[in-house]
C-alpha cells in the first residue's frame, strides 16, 4: 500500500465547498462513503462483524468464514489470541477490499439478560479493554480499520433508540468507559460508534461531554466517531456534540439540514471541517486517499484447510468445563455415546442481528462426534427449543427447478418486473435496506420443495400479506410488527405458521406482498433540532422475509420417552442443550435465564437413565441449570462458529482441551445478580447496582452466591499454587506465584489476581492475569503485573481521578471461587 503520509487532510478539506464537505458526512449507501475525485478520496467501504465479516449486504451476501463468538473468544483470556482472530478478519475483510469492520463491540455485561451481549467480551472493563486493544491491534496491523462499538452505556436492547441509561459518573468513568480509554490507549483504533442511547439525558450521537470532552479532549483521540445506523436524530446538536459520520446514505438529518446550520452561524464551519478532516485521515489510513491500495489475491478461502483449523482450533481453546467429577471429561475413543437434544442436530452457531454472515456451512455436534467415533454415537432429537419458527433448511428443501439444497427466490416491483430471480437461494432475504434494484421491490416469492411427506409445519417470516399454497392447502395471513421498536421488521420480523399434510415431493409456494409507502421512516424524519429521533415506526417496504417448512414437532413425552431409552443403552449420554438467536439477538432482550422448552426435564430424564450424563451448554451467555447436582460434567461451547461441531467433539475427547475460564459471573437464579431489569422506566434505564456489577456485586453480598464466578474454569488438569511473593516496586503491584500441573496431561492454567481494597466501599476487582502451558507433573513461575488504572477511582466532587487508600489485599485465584493466595498490601 502507498504511503499516505504526503497528504494534508486539512488542506484538501480547505479546497472543497461547504455543500461537498457536508455531502461526504453522510454515508452513500447502506456500507459505504462516498468518493470524492477532486481530492483523491476513493469509496470507503464497511461491514459489520465482529464473528465475521458480512460485507456490504446486510443479507445474502458472499459467503464469508463464520467466527467463534465474542464471548467464546474472550474465554480463553489471552491477547495472542484475540490479535490473531484480528488478522485473520482483516484477511478475511481484504478479500472483499473493505476498508473498515464495524467491531469490536466493547459494551459490558451488566445484565445477563442484555440479548446482545454474545457480541461482547465480558463482565470486566480490564478484561474486555485489554482483549479489545489486542483485537484492534491484529485487524489494524494489516490495514484494514477497527471501530469500537458502541459509545456508551448500551448493555441493553429493550427500547434501545428512544432509552435513557442513567449512569453516575464514577460508574461511567470507571466500568462503562474504561474499556473504550483502554483501547484508545493501547491500539489507537481509527473509528468508534455512537450508540442509539442517550446517556443521563442526552443522545450518544450528540454527547459533548463523552464524546468531546473525553474521547477527543482528556484521551486525545485521533480517529472518526459514527453513528449507529439510523442513531442520528439531528444536525447541529450532533455535529457540535462531536460526531464526525451519519450512517447510514444517502439520506439521514444532515445534508441541507447542516449546509443551513452552518450558513445561519448556528454551526461554524470549522466544526464540519474537523469532521471532514478526521473521515480523511481514516481514509488514509486504510488505502483509500490518494494511491489506493492493492489487495491481495491469495487469502484463504472460509471453507479452506487453514480456516477450518483455526476456527476450529480457537472455538476450542475458549470452551469452559464448569463441573467435571470422577474425570467423565475428556471421553474415551471407544465409549458408546447417546448424543442427545436438538441443539446437536442444529447447533446454534451465531446470533442474530448484525453479527449474523452467510457461512460456507455450520458444522452440527452430531457432525463433529461422528466424525470422530463413528457408529458408536447413536443420535437422538431433542425437544423444541423455540418458540419461533425458523426459515427452511437447505436439504430439507430443494429448489424445484435445480433439486439442489435451497430454494427458488424471485424479487418482482409493483408492474411485475423481475428485479432478481436467484436458484439454490437461502430460506430469508433482506428487502428494502440495502437494494440496489431500478425500481422498488413490492413482491417476493419463494418456491421449494420438501424432502418426506405428511405433517408438515409451513409459515411465512416478515411483514406484508401473505399467500402459501402447500400440498393443496392455500393459506393467507397479513403480518405486521408489534410495534416495539425501530427496525423489528429486519433484526425480529413477525411469523405465523400452520401445520397441513403433504404427499411426496409436494411444493411449498409462498408470496408476501411489502407493505408500501412513498417514503422510508428513518431518525432523519425527525426535525432538525428535536428529539424525534429514532422512530418507532416500521420502515416501510423494508424487512426479512423467509419460508417456514419443516416436519411437525413430535409431542415432548414421546421425545423424552426415547432419549432416555436411548441413554440407558449407552456408556455415557452427552445432552446439548442451550439458546438461540431468539434470546442472543440484537434488537430483543431476555426475561429470563432458564433454557426454553422442556430442556430441563429431557436433561433431568436422561440422566436418571445414563451411567454417566455430560450436558454441553450450546449459548453464548450464562443459563440456569437446575440439574446440576445429576450431571456429572458440563461443558459450556458458547456459540463456536461454523467448525462448532468439530471444536465441541474435540473438546469432548480432549484432542483439544478446553481451557476456557467464564467471562460472565452466572447468577444461580433468576434475578440473584446485582443488576437485573433491563426495561426502562418511563424512558430511563437506572443503573441502580453502580459500580457493583457481576461478580462486584456477588462479592460484596449484594447478591446471592452465584453458580459460577467470573474465571471459573477447570480444564483437564488439577493445580496447586505455592510460593505467592508481592513486588511493589513498580507504579503497580506484580504478584508471582509457581502453579504446578497435577494432572495427567500438559495443561493451561490462568492465574487471576483481583483487589479487594481496603474500604467496602470500594468494589472488588480484576487486576491483572497471566497464564502458562505446563507439562504433567511440572512447576512454573508465573508473574501476573497488575494495571495501575485499576488503583484509580473517579473523584466526582474534584472531576478527577484519585487513588484508592492505601492497603487492601490482592487475591491470587483460579476464578473469585477458588482463590489459591491472598497478600497483604502495604499500608502508609
């Protein structure tokens, strides 16, 4: 790539008018910045991730390698490995020259029902900064630009573009800010996102204080601040408040809106100028100013060898064993296993939302343990674990033109114009957000047809009427949104299903005709100047739309009926349990922790019938299990990716061990945690717990017990920790202790060390952590060299940082649960 380092942003930003400076602040399309010839300015393209990079289609795009999930990531706790999975998306962003992926996501667990916390790390500020900078760090290294999301106090969906997060400001500074100063600190990334929030009364995307003040001002931020799309909700306010870019295009509240502004004096121009400057500089940095950039043309493939062992290889290294007695982990070759539950015949990969990718396939745990031992898996389904219907899977429709897995898709306009016909297509299509079609689509139909014949389940996902004719059955349904909130008809559109009877080889024809409307409904809709903003109205003629077809679900009884013989033939019986993208989604929130269904009672059932019972746990986020104490392991696989079934099985059979430690504390019920609601009252989201969050709150009693501390994790191996020495030399403290393998097996062990300072009015928290590999039987000194920003705490009364009071104690630990250590700190 040519060096930019020649160019003068600001000297090509003095050479253009007003009107073009303005033009270049909104996005052009859906993913994309406009080119500006005059200056060398090329098209900046963006996609989202962070478990993969999308593209610039929001859906049916190219197929692209489908990644473990944040927080199955973050579970390993090291730095080498979130830079690599850094690289290996810029790769996979260089093979579809983009410029700028739209990750990390940085926002905390605050409460395990947020429905988005799958994209993100973890519970800790420490925790998630560090593995963010390193992420920021690997992605940056080859060119391609990160951009931390979202700023800030967004740990929740309910609500989520009109809600207020009421936040003190020692909460905001030393949680909710933390990892964003971190990254900036460390890894300098070249964008953030503005969230759809407001945050103690003002909207993210118009946020002096946090935005000017702090991440420009006090962090001396270089880079470019976006928005959310569709977040803006006006000109002035949010240009003055900051905000460099408004996605996404062609329209939004700026354009016009802003040339007045600033003409009127509302706004100088030299704010629009700073804006403009900052998109060059980004431009710049990824090869899209000036020479643009070359890309290479021999990256690997998502469905090449190498991907499939580092994805496989990674989704491993962050599973978790929670519980493992009498050592039933890792399992013999040989061992006949009962597989039981619908979540290893189709197992959960990704969430949903905008983290979603189109991947080359997923990879079932039905799949991956057959592979390895073959006849002696005997597979049994599940019970129903949705409550929603899922589009048709490919091989249980084919297309009836190809008679290849998928379906026949035809996108017609209002005069019946043929505007896209695709063969082989996936069962859902996105409509109306991202098109690039002459006219409107107003109509789409789906034709497939069904593998099996008699009951089958048929329905239609997404808002307009709806036409199915299935087996001679004709149905017709009018689908519209709850109205909860802006952009359900593409992140959770509505579904309706009816079960009828076919014969062999029927056809399911099903056409939905768009809701019309001469206009879209978007934040720019909204008055300049107003908090109208992010409007709850649908977006008209927009949305995902997708086919229903599957066999009628069996009555739960008879399901748990044979799981249970099938368990009591075998030596031990694995039960996958666990969530789906209805509860780990952008845009939906949960209401609870237990697993949907009748999963407790299949799980309970077989293992009053099995010799031995292992539960691996399909979700990305901490679950209930009442069952605990009649298991005898638990594997927690987060949402492993598309190689998921391959990392699960070795997993199971310890080819690879999973020496994950959580991320997340898990409650031991539902509401035992220190901050639970995430619906807002009368507009506002109080963030009542403060600075108590997970396992800060557990540890002061302001919580029950949980089931599992933050940094539990057993691995294949025993410990034991000896020798804990404290050095103060340093502007931190460094704890070094030697840890030796018990084991019978060459393990990883993570030693964590947390303070606990000296006033109970100050919370508990991580410090710092260190791991190493060591062989069976050996010793190894370990040094953990705790962060000094964790000895600060934010001063409101001075509107700065101060130390925390000398003395306290440092806990040496394997997870807040099993603390090995504990030193004294020196007092003045």
């Amino acid at each position: 790539m040519t060096s930019q380092t020649a160019l003068d942003p600001a000297a090509l930003v003095a050479s253009l008018p007003l009107e073009t400076k303005v033009r270049l602040l909104t996005g052009a399309t859906a993913f994309t910045l406009a080119p500006e010839e005059s200056i060398g300015l090329g098209e900046v393209r963006l996609s989202d991730g962070p478990t993969g990079v999308r593209g610039l289609k929001f859906s049916g795009g190219r197929t692209v390698a489908l990644f473990p999930n944040a927080t199955l990531l973050a579970s390993a706790w090291s730095e080498e490995s979130t830079t690599e999975v850094g690289r290996l998306l810029a790769e996979e962003a260089l093979a579809q020259q983009i410029h700028v992926v739209l990750g990390p996501t940085i926002n905390l667990h605050r409460s395990v029902l947020g429905g988005r916390l799958f994209e993100a790390y973890s519970e800790d500020p420490l925790l998630t900064g560090r593995l963010a900078a390193a992420y920021v760090r690997g992605l940056q290294d080859l060119g391609v630009g990160a951009c931390l999301k979202h700023l800030v106090a967004n740990e929740s969906e309910t609500e989520r573009n009109t809600m207020n997060s009421v936040v003190d400001p020692a909460t905001l500074r030393e949680l909710y800010l933390l990892p964003f100063e971190i990254a900036v600190d460390e890894s300098d990334p070249w964008s953030v996102m503005a969230a759809y929030n407001d945050v103690n009364g003002v909207p993210a995307t118009e946020h002096h204080h946090v935005v000017n003040e702090v991440l420009k001002g006090e962090w001396g931020y270089t880079g470019l601040v976006m928005s959310d799309w569709f977040a803006t909700r006006t000109a002035a306010p949010a240009a003055a408040g900051g905000l460099d870019l408004v996605m996404p295009g062609p329209d939004g509240p700026w354009g016009d809106a802003l040339v007045a502004a600033v003409r009127s004096g509302e706004l100088d121009e030299s704010v629009v100028d700073d804006h403009l400057r900052r998109l060059l500089v980004l431009a710049a940095r990824v090869g899209a100013l000036g020479d643009l950039r070359d890309y290479p043309d021999d990256l690997p493939a998502p469905d090449s060898a190498v991907r499939r062992e580092q994805l496989t290889r990674l989704a491993a290294a962050g599973m978790t064993v929670l519980t493992n007695a009498d050592d039933t982990l890792p399992l013999a070759r040989g061992t006949r296993v009962a597989l039981v539950g619908r979540h290893a015949l189709e197992t959960i990969d990704m969430g949903g939302g905008s983290a979603t990718v189109n991947p080359p396939y997923q990879v079932s745990v039905a799949e991956g343990l057959t592979a390895l031992l073959g006849d002696a898996v005997d597979v049994v389904d599940g019970v129903e674990v949705r409550t929603r219907p899922v589009p048709a899977r490919p091989g249980f429709v084919v297309d009836p033109d190809t008679g290849r897995p998928g379906l026949h898709l035809t996108l017609l306009a209002a005069d019946g114009t043929v505007l896209d016909e695709r063969h082989d297509a996936p069962s859902t299509v996105m409509v109306g957000f991202d098109d690039d079609f002459p006219q409107a689509v107003a109509r789409v139909r789906f034709r497939a047809r069904v593998a099996g014949e008699g009951a089958l389940e048929v329905g239609a996902i997404g808002v307009g009427r709806w036409q199915v004719t299935a087996g001679g059955t004709e149905l017709a349904w009018t689908l519209a949104t709850s109205g909860t909130g802006f952009a359900e008809e593409m992140l959770a559109p509505p579904t309706r299903t009816d079960q009828v009877h076919v014969g062999s080889d029927a056809v399911v024809d099903a056409t939905v005709v768009l809701r019309s409307s001469t206009r879209s409904v978007t934040v720019g809709d909204a008055d300049p100047g107003t908090d109208a903003g992010a409007a709850a109205e649908p977006l008209a003629g927009v949305g995902l739309f997708g086919l229903v077809a599957r066999p009628a679900p069996e009555a739960e009884d008879d399901v748990i009926t044979r799981a249970a013989a099938a368990a009591a033939q075998a030596d031990v019986a694995v039960v996958v349990v666990g969530l789906t993208e209805e509860e780990e989604t952008e845009s939906v929130d949960k209401s609870t922790i237990a697993l949907p269904g009748a999963q407790d009672a299949l799980v309970r059932a077989v293992a009053a019938a099995a010799r031995r019972t292992v539960v691996v746990v399909n979700a990305a986020t901490p679950v209930l299990m009442p069952w605990l104490d009649d298991v005898d392991a638990v594997l927690w696989a987060g949402l492993p990716g598309q190689e998921g079934g391959h990392a699960v099985a070795a997993a199971l059979l310890g080819d690879q061990e999973p020496t994950g430690r959580l991320v997340t504390t898990f409650p031991a019920a539902d509401g035992a945690a220190p901050a639970w609601s995430v619906t807002p009252v009368d507009g506002d989201l109080e963030y009542t717990e403060g600075r108590f969050v997970g396992y800060r709150g557990h540890w002061a009693d302001r919580a029950p017990a949980p089931a599992f501390w933050l940094g539990h994790g057993l691995g294949y191996a025993t410990w034991e920790y000896a020798d804990a020495t404290l050095d103060t030399d340093g502007d931190a403290p460094a704890v070094t202790v030697t840890v030796t393998n018990t084991g019978a097996r060459t393990s990883r062990e993570v030693v964590q060390v947390y303070l606990e300072p000296a006033s109970s009015d100050e919370p508990v928290r991580l410090v710092g952590w260190a791991d190493a590999t060591v062989d069976a039987g050996a010793s190894a000194r370990v040094t953990v060299t705790a962060d000094a920003r964790m000895w600060r705490r934010w001063d409101e009364a001075a509107g700065g940082w101060s130390r925390l009071a000398d003395g306290g104690r440092l806990l040496v630990a394997r997870g807040l649960g099993d603390v090995r250590a504990t030193l004294a700190l020196p007092t003045a």
